[in-house]
C-alpha cells in the first residue's frame, strides 16, 4: 500500500505539520512518498523513499488550483492508494480540491487512528466517531499535532518533477502577504498553547502576562509556544482572530494547553479539548472548564502567573 503526502512550505520551508503527515502516512502506508512545491525548497525530507519537487516562483505562496494540478502529475507517476496533507488552512482548502479532482472521499481533521479506523470530534468535540473509509484512492488530511513526525531517517530520492500550468491556475493569487514574526508561532502548530480570556480583565493584564508567559515556557522548556485568546478576549480587541482558539477560531491539540481566565464554554472548549494536557486558572470553582482540566488552580490569576513566570525563570 502506498501513500502520496503533500509537503506543504512557505517560502521554501517545510512545515511542521507535513513532517507529522508523513509520520502519519507510515501507520496507513508501506511506501511513503512525497510531493514538494515551492519556491527555493529545502531538500532536507526524511521519512519517504521518493520526494518528487516542482520549482515554482509563483507558488512561493501556496495557491490551490495550480498545486492540485502537480499532485496530480504526481499521483499519475505513482498511483498511491492514500493522497495526504495537514488539516492546516491551505490543507483544508487543498484536499477538498483534490478530493473534487480525484472523484475520491475525503477525511480531514481527524485525530486518531486505531485498529483501521479513524477517531473524528463531531458536535463541537462533544462526540467522537470511529470511521472507515475506504476506496480506490482516498484522501486523509490529519488535525495539525494529533500525530508525531516520523523517525524513519531515510532519505529519499529527489525527482525534479515538470508539469506545464495554464495561467488561468493563478486567476486567483495573493494580493499582500503580512508576515508575522519568527517569534509569533500559529496555535496550530504549538507544542505549548498560552490562552487567556475575559478573566484577565483588560488588554493591559493579556498583552502584559500572556507573552510574558509565553516566553518563560518557550526559554524554559525549549519547545514551540504559542499564545491564544478565548472570543471574549479577541472580541474586545485584546489581540486579533488569529489567535482565536474556539469553534469560531482555531482548533488545537498541542502537548499543554493553559486556559487562564478562561469559563470554558462549550465554543471554546470545542477548539481545545483534544489538547494532551490542559491546565487552568481561575477563580470561579464552579467554571465548566474545570470539567475538562487534568490540572486546575482556584485562584485569580494575578497571584498565580507572577510566581509561575518566576519559577520558570529560576528566579
């Protein structure tokens, strides 16, 4: 059985997300095979026998039409039975093309896999299915930190891969592109998710306290953090949408999850409550996020989080 894994980069970088897809595709695949495309590829793949690349100016960005065309190019040289990518935004938006494209059945943003079946949040997370899907080709594209990378080290074979793309691909094409900082890691891609809500009070206490802690676990624990925000806090202009965690946010399933000043309302709980980990604070006993918490602290934040920064820092 054969996997196809789409590898999706950012101004030639691969991201995180697509190394855990190849992690992923060992558990359904025997051979795992990629296709990159970009701008300046890095060429530091592990994991799969074959990685087929297309060089392209124009997809420095990723665009969906024209990179659904070369993954088709690819799948016709190998005739994979799985075609998989990362749930990340662009994967969502890729593999419902390339489903439409291949006539094939999709399954996306799941978070399991056990005994052939496929473990899927419905009802905001309140349900979990078990689902077999099956055809002769399908599309899987895995929740974003649901699966490790893989620890094959093989390095595969590059294949420069020629596919001619009409112009009418790039119809549709960035108009401005706002880079975040090194530092400003997405929610869905963090080992460590910092979020705060309503409790803090104000945008002074989240945009003073939040990176604050952020950046003590980062130092502390070396991993990726990231910081998030419940509705409420985003609503009030605390810090903009992207960091919305939530049903009208982003879904997230990092190894720790801090809800600070969090309720944990069912919207919220929906976009984290896959999350490894999840500790919370704060000073309502009767919260609905306490339901939910592997660790909770009864208190107002301002007399925990100085000290955690503190202990943290080794101070």
């Amino acid at each position: 059985m054969k996997a196809l894994v789409f590898v999706e980069t950012v101004k030639g970088k691969v991201k995180e997300a697509s190394l855990e897809a190849i992690g992923f595709a060992h558990m359904v695949a025997d051979e795992v095979v990629a296709v990159v495309v970009g701008k300046g590829v890095e060429k530091n793949l592990k994991g799969v026998k074959k990685a087929y690349v297309y060089e392209n100016d124009r997809l420095e960005i990723p665009l969906s039409a024209p990179i659904a065309k070369v993954v088709e190019e690819a799948q016709k040289k190998e005739g994979a039975k799985y075609i998989i990518l990362s749930a990340t935004p662009f994967g969502k938006e890729l593999g419902g093309r390339l489903a439409a494209l291949f006539n094939a059945p999709i399954l996306d943003d799941f978070t399991g896999y056990e005994d052939g079946l496929f473990v899927k949040g419905f009802y905001s997370n309140k349900v979990f299915a078990h689902i077999k899907i099956d055809g002769d080709m399908v599309v899987l594209s895995p929740r974003p930190k649901a699966f490790k990378p893989t620890d094959n080290q093989t390095e595969p074979e590059y294949v420069d891969l020629s596919v001619e793309l009409d112009d009418s691909l790039f119809a549709a094409h960035p108009v401005e592109i706002k880079e975040k900082s090194p530092e400003d890691i997405d929610v869905t891609e963090a080992d460590i998710v910092v979020s705060g809500g309503r409790g803090m009070g104000s945008a002074e206490n989240y945009q003073k306290w939040i990176p604050a802690l952020k950046d003590a676990l980062a130092k502390a624990t070396g991993m990726k953090v990231a910081y998030g925000a419940s509705r409420a806090a985003v609503d009030a202009g605390w810090v903009d949408h992207s960091h919305q965690v939530g049903q009208t946010g982003k879904t997230v399933s990092p190894l720790v999850y801090f809800a600070i000043g969090i309720s944990g309302a069912i919207q919220h709980q929906a976009g984290m409550r896959t999350s490894k980990t999840i500790i919370a604070i704060n000073k309502d006993p009767e919260a609905p996020i306490f339901g939910l918490a592997d660790y909770g602290i009864v208190a107002k934040w301002e007399d925990v989080l100085p000290e955690l920064i503190e202990k943290l820092k080794g101070e």
